[in-house]
C-alpha cells in the first residue's frame, strides 16, 4: 500500500467517524431503526479500529533514510533513528569538523556537511565518546540503523566495521572497535556521494 492511499484510506475513514457520531447521537434518542443500526456499527467500529491500527503500523515500516538532503539527510535520518531507539540520552557527539583526517591520513568524512559528504559520530551522555564503555542503548540503535540500510548486525555486540554502496553513496558504520581511532562508545556512520 502506497502512502497516498493509506492517506486516502485515513481520510474516508475521519469521514465515516464523523458520519457515524450524527448517527449515533440519532440512536440515543431512542428510535428503533437508529438502535438496530447502533448494534451494527459497533460491530464495523472494532473492524475501522484494526484498520487503523494497520494504517499507523504500515506508516511506522516506510522507509526511514531517504537521499533527501543527500549525505547530510542521510547521517541526520540515521541520528533520528538512533535517537529514537535509544533514547533521549543519545546525541552527536561529533559532526562538522574542518580539515579532519582519518587516522591512516586520508580526508574524514567529517570536513563535509552538505549532500556531498557528511559524518556524524553517535555517542550516549556519561559514555566516553572513543574508550566506551558501550552501550547497549547504542547497541539497539546500530541495529535499527543497519536495518534502515538493509544490513543485519545481529545484536549489535559485537565490531561493527561496515563500508557500503547505498542508492549512489559510500556509508560506512564503525560500531565497537577500538580501531580507527577508537569507536568502542560512539556509532560512526558516514556518507559520501560516488
């Protein structure tokens, strides 16, 4: 089901409810009619429940990265799924940083912050950024996060170092590794256009 027509579907459904509360503030007045329809309604009323249920879990699985924004939007929709999944006490750690290197010396994705390249480094309050230890909030969201990408990290336990081509961008997730110059307390995920 596409987003429109589950907006559709919304729409008739507000309509139907709006119908349905003339009718039945009719049937509480007492005519025959409006009471035999009552009963009917209330059995359809638990079937629009369900449907909307559906409606707002369908709504809940769309895809929640998109190239919008390009690089930028894409490490910023991966901040707002961490963030989510782990909690109020997930933040950046590290963003914007000119004239970073990578600790082999190339160019970090962090001199960048528009659709070309972007970095963001995913960290958790009370948790040293580079030393840890982990968290297993920030467990929970590295998984969220691969899932957004299509990756399977398991349970996010375990060294994550994962470069990859995703709809005409190189990402790259460092997740509990004391390597590149330490990500054992912060997800890493940066972007770059090919």
């Amino acid at each position: 089901m596409t987003l429109g027509e589950l907006r559709k579907s919304r729409e008739l459904h507000e309509s139907r409810r709006y119908r349905a509360n003339v009718k039945y503030k009719r049937a509480r007045k007492g005519s025959a009619s409006a009471l035999y329809w009552l009963t009917q309604r209330g059995k359809e009323w638990g079937l629009v429940a369900r449907r909307q249920h559906q409606i707002k879990r369908a709504l809940a699985q769309l895809p929640q990265i998109s190239t919008i924004g390009g690089a930028k939007g894409i490490v910023d929709n991966a901040f707002s799924i961490a963030h989510r999944t782990g909690g109020n006490r997930v933040y950046v750690g590290s963003g914007y940083r000119p004239g970073s290197t990578t600790t082999s010396g190339n160019v970090s994705d962090h001199t960048g912050n528009d659709a070309a390249k972007a970095a963001r480094d995913i960290g958790y309050q009370g948790r040293d950024l580079l030393t840890g230890p982990p968290a297993p909030e920030l467990d929970h969201a590295v998984v969220a996060i691969g899932k957004a990408f299509g990756r399977d990290y398991g349970d996010g336990k375990h060294s994550i170092v994962d470069t990859f081509y995703w709809r005409g961008y190189r990402v790259q997730i460092i997740w509990r590794t004391p390597a590149f110059g330490g990500h054992m307390g912060h997800i890493h995920v940066g972007v770059k256009r090919t």
